[in-house]
C-alpha cells in the first residue's frame, strides 16, 4: 500500500515509455497502518489508471512491476489498484478502517 | 515463504483486470517468534482466510500470475495456504 503524495514528467524519456503516467509514492510503514503520518522513503511509480494525489493505491514492486507491459519496459514500480477502503486490525488492537 | 498473520482486508474498484474477483488482504509477516516483521503486505487469497488466521503467504509472482491466470498481471504475493490452530512455531 503507498500514498500518491506527486507527480513526475519526462521531458526526454525511455522509448519504452509512451503516454506514460509516472506519480510519487510514499509506502506504507508498519506505523502507516496504525493511523500515524510515517511513510517510507518516496518512490515513483507507472500509473495506468489516474490515481490522483492524496489517493491510496496498491503497488508492486521488483519483477512483478513490469509484468504488466508486453515488451521489456524498465519500471520498479507499478500502481495495480487504487484502494477504496481498507480495514485493519492488527491483534489486540481497536480496529483502523478508512 | 513466509508465515503470516491476517489482519485486514482491501477493496478496489479500478484495479488490473487480473485482480478482479479476487480477495485482497493484509498479511502481516510473521518471525519464528510469532513477532510482525516489516510492514504488511496486500495479498491474494484464494481460500477465505478469516482476520487472526496465520496464514503461508508466497512472494514467488509466477505462481500468483498462474493463479490468477494472467502472464501479466502485476500480483506478487499469494496466500499458498491456511495453517492449523494451535501451530506451534517455536522450535
């Protein structure tokens, strides 16, 4: 899970990369879950399907980004889903839902 | 592998088209010492893992991609399996 906190544009790009989308992300921290304003370090990621900023959205990351992409395309980060609403209980804990 | 324990859930409207009609939930790894370790993770589940339940979660993306059938979708982890009651994982 990650926080779109941004957005990137290329002036000069891969030629991989075509009407790409490309958002800053911040991932989600064990503290992030909890209800705290801690993130991991930013990172960008390809967006196919408009996430807009401030959104939570689902992310892959490593191999699993680029599988998306029918030819080889050097992306780490993929945005997979954006997230609705999500609940969380960690045991022994009040529960935490947005 | 990993040991992990459900402790959520997620759902998503606009998604990949390989994540549609499959659940989404919140896996907290787990040491050998039933401790979380690292954030949690969003995982499929194919078999209705239950929130407390501790589950074998796999990060292996082939098998998540032969699972939910589609060479490209971007899904990484999967749920390979529900662990029994009471597994001990001290040594």
């Amino acid at each position: 899970m990650a926080t779109v906190v941004g957005r990137v544009v290329l002036s000069v790009r891969h030629s991989a990369f075509k009407g790409e989308r490309l958002l800053l992300v911040q991932p989600w921290k064990t503290e992030t879950f909890a209800g705290k304003q801690e993130y991991d370090f930013a990172i960008v990621a390809y967006d196919q399907f408009g996430a807009a900023v401030g959104q939570t959205v689902a992310i892959s990351e490593g191999r699993e980004a680029a599988c998306p992409f029918p030819h080889p395309t050097p992306v780490d980060a993929y945005v997979a889903a954006l997230v609705d609403e999500y609940f969380y209980k960690p045991e022994g804990s009040p529960s935490k839902g947005v | 592998m990993r040991m992990a324990r459900i402790e959520g859930y997620a759902t998503a409207t606009i998604k990949h088209k390989s994540l549609s009609g499959w659940r989404l939930v919140l896996a907290q790894p787990l040491t050998s010492a039933d401790e979380p370790e690292g954030p949690p993770q969003l995982v499929i589940d194919q078999f209705g893992a239950g929130i407390g339940s501790r589950v074998l979660i796999s990060s292996d993306g082939s098998e998540t991609r032969k699972i939910v059938n589609d060479p490209l979708s971007p899904a990484r982890w999967c749920v390979l399996g529900i662990l029994n009651d009471g597994v001990n994982l001290h040594t």
